[in-house]
C-alpha cells in the first residue's frame, strides 16, 4: 500500500537524499505524482539555504521556505494577508519565533500536511528529503510539543488536526535510512524506537551501500575489502536482515540514484 | 605538521563522517600519550558516544569518571550534554527552584526542545570554571546544529537585548495589574505590540502568552550566567585557546557541507583549524593487485580512487590544514578509537 507521505531520515551521509530521490523515481515509475519536499532554511532571519546539490529534472520539487510557510499560516487562520505579513514583519514576532525551537518544523509540517488535505490528485505522494534523524525527532516532537505548550487557541486546534492526520492508518512511513555498521545501526534501532514512543507511525528501517550486495565481486580480494564485507555480514547477523542496497560503483549522484530504483519497492 | 593541545578543542562537521569516534580518539590520545587531564562532551543529542563508552544515558547529565578504555588504564572524563539538568542547576543556584515546573522551560530544556546549543555553551563555560582540565574536547551535533551551536552566542545577546526584555517586561507588569511607564508605554504603542499581542492570543490561546512570559522572567532573572558564557564565544575564536577540527570523509564525499559549515565558522576558525579527512583508502587501494578477470573489483577500485582523488583536490583549494585518516576496520567501535588514537600520536611526531 502506497502512503501518501514518506519521511526519509537518517544519521548524516547515510544517503539520504539518494535515497529520497530514488523513492520519487520508482513511484513516478509506478503511475504516482511525488514531489520531494526539501526545507530551504532553519529559521526566519537566518539565510542558510541547505546545501541541495542534488538535483534531477525528473522530479517534482516543493522546497519550502519557512517565512512563507508562517505567512502563508497567519494568513488563513487570520484571514487576511495584509495582517500576516505586518505580523511576520514586525521584530517582536520574528524574535518570538526564532526563540521557540522546533516552531519552524511545526509549520514546515503543517503545510505538508495542509498540502496534502487540500489536494484533488489521489495520485500525489509527497517524498520529505528529511534533515538528519535529530532535527527529524524534533519535527515530529514538535507538533506534541506545542499541542501542550498552546493548550488552547488557533495552533493547539491545528495541532491536533495535524496528530489526526498524521497518525491516520496508511498515511505516512518514516524510511530510517541506515549503514551496516554497529554505530549507525544501533543509531537506527534507537531513532525507531524513539518515533514509535512519540507517534503511531510505520517505520521502516533499510541499510545502504552494502558491499557484499556488489553483484559479481569474485575472485580474491584485498584484505581490508575481506575484513568489510566481514564486518558487514556480522552486523547483519547481529542486527537482523532489513532491506539492503549495494554500494554504488558509479561516481555520479544522477547515475547512483538510478541503480538504486529497482530496490525501492522494498522500502515504499 | 605539529599540534599542540589546547584548552578547547572542537570537532565539527556533517553528521556520519566520523565526528564522535575522531573527537574520542583525541581524548584517548590527550589522556594516554600527553597524560593531560581531559574531558570529552558531546553535545550531540544522537549521542554515540554513550554506544563508544557503554554508558547508560540514565547518566546525561553528570561527569563520568573513565578508569579504562578497552584494554587500557587511562583517565579521563565524559560528559553526555543533557540540556535539562543544565537548566535545572541554572535555576536551582539563582534560587528559583519553584520555575522549574514551567512547562514551557520544561519542554524547551528537553533534549530535542532546541536550547540544547544554547544551554551547551553554558555548561562548558561551567566545566572551564572548575578548573579542572588541561584540556575539553568538545564534540559538537551535526550540521546545522552546530550552525546553531555558533549562533547561541548571538542568540543569547538577542535574548538579553534591553529593548527587547523591555517589551516583555511590559507586558509581564501589565499582566500582573502594574502601571507601565509611560515612555515605555510609548515605545510599545508604537511598536505595534498590543495589536500584536491581540492577533498572537487567538493563534496561541491566552494560556500561553501568560506561561510564556513566566518562562521567559526565569530566563531572564539568571540572565548573569547566560551572559558569563559570552566570555566563551571570545575564548573560542582565540588561536592560543582553541583548536578547530571540521572533519568530513571520503565515504560521504560531503565537500559542500564541509565548505559551507567553514563559511559559517569563519569568525571563529583561526590559523589552528584542521580539515580532518577521514576514511581514507586510496592507500589501501592503490597496493591492491587486480586481476583481469575481476572486472567488478577494477570497477570498484577505480570509483573509490577517483572519488577520492577529486575530493583531496577539492579541499586542498579550501583547506590550508589537511589531516588524512585512513579507513579503519573494526568492528567494535572501542578498537575503532584505540586505532585511530595512534593516528593522532603520529601526527603529533
């Protein structure tokens, strides 16, 4: 059953956006509309643009800007423009916003969802290029958090929309993206456990750049490449098999993310 | 190239290149061959470290006493950063115990509640008072967080800005039936405030406004502890001070994140900031014997090679200071360390 969200996440250099890229890929492939959502800065003042290098003309991008997102949100809760952009504007709010943490995630999510509530297409997926599993928790922690910091008033309401709506059956999978190593996978186990203690949602972990995946590696090889491959398998034994992807033998990103196609119907 | 310990030194970097495990490496190294009194902090909320040092993370929060490592008699200290019991000590040494049930402080001191950096910044200014240690070796979240890390000190003096704290005083007194006075009443008026605060209330519920002030007076009344850390923000950008460490590796190829992070490090770094190049192979790789029937193993050679290769070009236009570490092979993350502890002795010789 395809979702109508996914959330790739995972500790830095896991292969992330790899990963959200070919997950947007295969579902195009299979007669969906994604769009992969990126997040193009961290707070109202900062102008930190997240480094996306990555870019394919295949996919459907939705990069969301956080200043628009709480314009736009002011606005259809106050119905008026005019009123959100004077609020946005004024350094007292920018200030309060930038002082309570994880309220930019909050509204990042909020107009994923809101997105989502709204659209006529069945078809559409929308595939979150999510930053790492740290920042991922606090946006998922997020909408809990301020659900008990508002109590009342026109975010707690939405906030409760919002835990309907995310937690609904079938709506959304968080793709834990991982490494066969102890530390990553370990780090993995605990970002599940962690999601499943604050929300409802379907998890599901897979392990990138498995070399023991290279089809056809043959003959003698090199000690230390003997002494990864070994390392590898005992972190599956150790571990448990989850879906696996091989260690890419391309140097270009475009061309990495097209092997890693064929294997992302293990992950939808 | 010759080092010298210092008494901070950071690690930074993009997450999954090897942060932890470099900065624990250094902390053996300091303690075994340098026989320096260290302290390791990570303030990275993932904390891997407590994985490394098989510390049960019912203990964030407190200086751990490490009498061995592996097979090792060393000594030194670990601290797993808990944002919550910096705040709770805060507060309890002003004599404001009874604030700690905000719950709005509560939230925000939480892990994942986002003053993680900034209440960092004061618990290493506190661990530098104790005057305990030659040497604190910080490992610092990844990323934008440690974007966040460098910023707290801004955002700290943003906090304490006296027109700001102004307005919430108003506010505050206002609430609570006092008279504000009438030059500040001017300046709210004519900031718009009121109005604000009216539009604000029917997002937020009235609840909010009235918890959130509470939150921000207890901040405010400790405001000297937070304004001591500012001091640190200077120790940091001093060459005799601090060594940067912007570590990155080969297996990710994350030269961007690399670069940019040295962009918005650029008021801190100095002429002691190392680019740490880590899981290196092409060493390894260029002594290994092909044969021609292995067409794969060729394949996987050459890709590593040239992803190598144009990565040490790249960083060596940007980065005056290159430390190589090559890939190690180990499984048990203890070892791991060990090995690269004797990659910072050679550096040193």
């Amino acid at each position: 059953m395809i979702k109508k969200f996914y959330i790739v996440t995972g500790k830095g250099g896991v292969g992330k956006s790899l990963t959200a890229h070919a997950l947007c890929l295969y579902l195009k492939e299979m007669g969906y509309h994604p769009q992969l959502v990126t997040f193009r800065s961290s707070g109202l003042d900062q102008n930190d643009e997240v480094n996306k290098y990555m870019h394919s003309d295949e996919i459907d991008y939705m990069p969301l800007v956080l200043a628009e997102c709480v314009e736009n949100y002011i606005a259809s809760r106050l119905n008026s423009k005019i009123i959100a952009k004077g609020i946005i504007r004024a350094p007292f709010f920018r200030a309060l916003i930038n002082m309570i943490p994880g309220f930019n995630y909050l509204i990042y999510l909020g107009q994923i969802l809101q997105t989502l509530h709204d659209t006529d297409d069945e078809k559409m997926v929308l595939v979150l290029d999510s930053p790492a599993s740290g920042h991922a928790l606090t946006m998922l922690e997020s909408v809990y958090n301020f659900q008990s910091i508002f109590q009342s008033g026109i975010i707690y309401d939405d906030t409760t929309k919002m835990l309907n709506q995310l937690n609904a059956e079938d709506f959304c999978q968080v793709n834990i993206v991982t490494l066969p190593s102890v530390l990553a996978m370990n780090e993995a186990l605990e970002f599940e456990k962690q999601v499943a203690e604050i929300t409802h949602l379907k998890t599901k972990i897979s392990i990138n750049n498995m070399l023991s995946k290279i089809p056809d590696l043959t003959g003698d090889l090199p000690t230390f490449l003997k002494k990864k491959i070994q390392i590898e398998n005992e972190v599956v034994e150790t571990f448990g098999d989850y879906p696996s992807l091989p260690h890419s033998l391309e140097t270009q990103s475009e061309n990495i993310i097209k092997e890693l196609i064929p294997g992302m119907e293990n992950l939808v | 190239m010759l080092f010298t310990a210092k008494p901070i030194e950071i690690f930074c970097g993009s997450g999954g290149v090897g942060k932890t495990t470099l900065a624990t490496a250094r902390t053996l190294y300091l303690a075994e061959y340098e026989h320096k009194k260290t302290l390791l902090i990570t303030i990275d909320p993932s904390k891997r470290l407590k994985d490394i040092m098989k510390i049960d993370s019912a203990h964030s929060g407190e200086t751990i006493a490490i009498q061995e490592f592996g097979t090792k008699k060393v000594t030194f200290d670990v601290l797993l950063m808990a944002p919550e019991v910096t705040m709770e000590r805060i507060i309890q040494e002003a004599g404001y115990g009874q604030l700690i049930k905000n719950r709005i402080l509560k939230i925000l001191s939480r892990p994942y509640g986002g003053m993680n950096e900034i209440l960092s910044i004061v618990e290493l200014q506190y661990q530098i008072q104790t005057g305990k240690y030659d040497v604190i070796v910080l490992d610092t979240p990844p990323g934008s967080h440690f974007v966040d890390f460098l910023n707290s000190c801004r955002k700290i003096e943003a906090f304490f800005d006296k027109n700001f704290m102004d307005i919430f005083n108003y506010i505050y007194q206002a609430k609570n039936g006092a008279q504000p006075s009438v030059n500040l009443l001017k300046k709210v008026v004519s900031s718009g405030i009121n109005k604000l605060l009216g539009y604000l209330q029917t997002v937020t519920g009235g609840q909010f406004i009235s918890d959130f002030m509470e939150a921000v007076s207890a901040i405010y009344k400790t405001k000297n502890i937070f304004t001591q850390a500012l001091k640190l923000q200077s120790d940091l950008k001093k060459r005799e001070t601090s060594n940067w460490f912007l570590v990155t590796s080969v297996e990710h190829s994350k030269i961007q994140e690399a670069m940019s992070l040295k962009h918005q490090a650029r008021d801190f770094f100095h002429e002691d900031s190392y680019l740490v190049l880590n899981k290196c192979s092409s060493q390894l790789w260029e002594k290994t014997q092909i044969s021609a029937s292995q067409k794969q193993l060729k394949k996987l050679q050459e890709s590593a090679l040239i992803k190598e290769q144009a990565l040490k070009e790249k960083l060596k236009q940007n980065f005056e200071n290159l430390l190589e570490f090559e890939e190690i092979f180990e499984k048990q993350p203890e070892q791991h360390v060990i090995e690269l502890s004797k990659r910072w002795n050679e550096l040193k010789d």
